[in-house]
C-alpha cells in the first residue's frame, strides 16, 4: 500500500494551527508512518507537488500571492482541508478589513516608522481590499475550526481520515476553541 501524500500549508495567520499539529508529539511520529509529508512550512520543500492527497490549509486569503498559491494547491490536492478559524472564517486577519489597505499600510509603513516612511516596492505581496477565508476562492472539502484546533483533534482527524473515514468534526471542536 503505498502512503498518502500530507502537505500543510501556511497562507495569512499566526502558524498557531502548524504548532498545534506539531503538539500531536509522538502521535505525529506514530501517523507518519501512514503518510509522506510532501510539502511544508515545517520542512524545506519549495515548490508544491503536483498530486498530493491530503492538504491542510491554515490561514486566510489576504494578498494576490495568497489567492495564486490556493488556486495552485486546490488543482494538485484530491482532499483540501481548511484547518483553524482563519481559513475557515477569515478570523484575526480579517479584522484589517474595516480600515482598508491605505489605511493598513499607511499605518504600518507611515504613522509607526521613524525611518524611511514608504510601503516597500519589492518582496511584498500586493493586499486584496479584504481578507477572505479559503473557501471564497476553492472548494473545501473540511472545514476544521479551532484557533487552533488541539492535537487530540488533529490527530482523530487524521488518524479517521488516514484509515479511509470521515470525521465527525463536531463532535471535536468548534469555533474559537
């Protein structure tokens, strides 16, 4: 039998959600051996496969580079999970959406810095008007909430979803917890 192809991805959040996957300790180790971990931001792989089976989304859509890389995970991705309250619902990210991107990056790049005042021209991703969570832009086939949701619920999840079930999500978490 070959092993399931487990990608985690970090688009707009705090990584909360990566740490508390990482918080399912030896269960991780136990698990991977049902899985290759084919892609990130916990490993160094730079370029996202072309087939992956299982891919666990954390963070919200909040730039045009965040909205290109989903669309690309969703095409190579069989099952996307959206995983933590800000790919689900947009959440902490989302709170800049009543101030506006001039007045976000006037904010940061203006009214908090005393050298070189200027919104940076290079390495910085163009902002949407709002920040949106991943199922605006994809189909998601899970949500998963929490912020994050706790080791034990990742690892049921995984643990169902590796012996070929569907997990009962709601009887696991739910928003904010």
């Amino acid at each position: 039998m070959s092993k399931i192809k487990l990608a985690t991805v970090w688009l707009d959040g705090c990584s909360g959600c990566h740490m508390s996957f990482l918080d399912m300790d030896e269960r991780l180790i136990e698990l991977s051996s049902q899985f290759d971990l084919v892609f990130s931001p916990i490993v160094d792989f730079k370029v996202f496969p072309d087939e992956v089976d299982i891919a666990l989304v954390e963070g919200a859509i909040s730039s045009d580079e965040d909205e290109h890389k989903i669309r690309h995970i969703r095409k190579h991705t069989k099952m996307l999970i959206a995983m933590g309250d800000c790919a689900v619902a947009g959440n902490v990210p989302s709170m800049r959406n009543q101030f506006g991107v001039k007045g976000v990056t006037d904010r940061v790049f203006f009214d908090t810095a005393s050298l070189q005042q200027q919104v940076p021209c290079q390495l910085v991703p163009t902002l949407h008007a709002k920040v949106r969570p991943v199922h605006e832009f994809v189909p998601v086939d899970v949500f998963l909430p929490g912020c994050p949701p706790s080791a034990d619920t990742f690892y049921t999840v995984l643990s169902e979803l590796l012996a070929g079930k569907t997990p009962d999500i709601a009887s696991l978490t739910r928003f904010g917890a």
